[in-house]
C-alpha cells in the first residue's frame, strides 16, 4: 500500500474513533443531536471503501 493510501487510510480511522468518542450515548444513537456524528462516521467509512478501491486499483494497473 502507497504512503498516500496509509495517510488517508489513518486518517479516516482517526475521524470514526473521535466521532463515536464524542457521541452522546445517554441521548441514543439515532437522536438529532447524533446526526452530525453519524453523517461523519458514514462518510469516513465510504472514505475507507474508496482508498481500498483504488489501492486494489493501482495493483491491477502494475500487472499490465
């Protein structure tokens, strides 16, 4: 894996820790309060998704 896909890899990882660090538990998951934490958290997995999809990518276009 490039030092590229590692940064923003560890990154997202970082976002999803502090973002479920600094949800309200005691509200509940789905309370309005939680939405902006929630939007966060999916958007740092989809960030996940992507660096995976293009690492896997750039590992078809080395074998041509």
């Amino acid at each position: 894996m490039q030092l590229f896909y590692k940064i923003f890899l560890a990154i997202f990882v970082i976002f999803i820790g502090f973002n479920l660090y600094v949800m309200e538990w005691d509200l509940g998951f789905w309370h309005e309060e939680n939405s902006k934490f929630i939007l966060s958290i999916s958007a740092a997995i989809l960030g996940i998704i992507v660096v995976f999809v293009l690492h896997s990518m750039s590992k078809l276009s080395v074998k041509k």
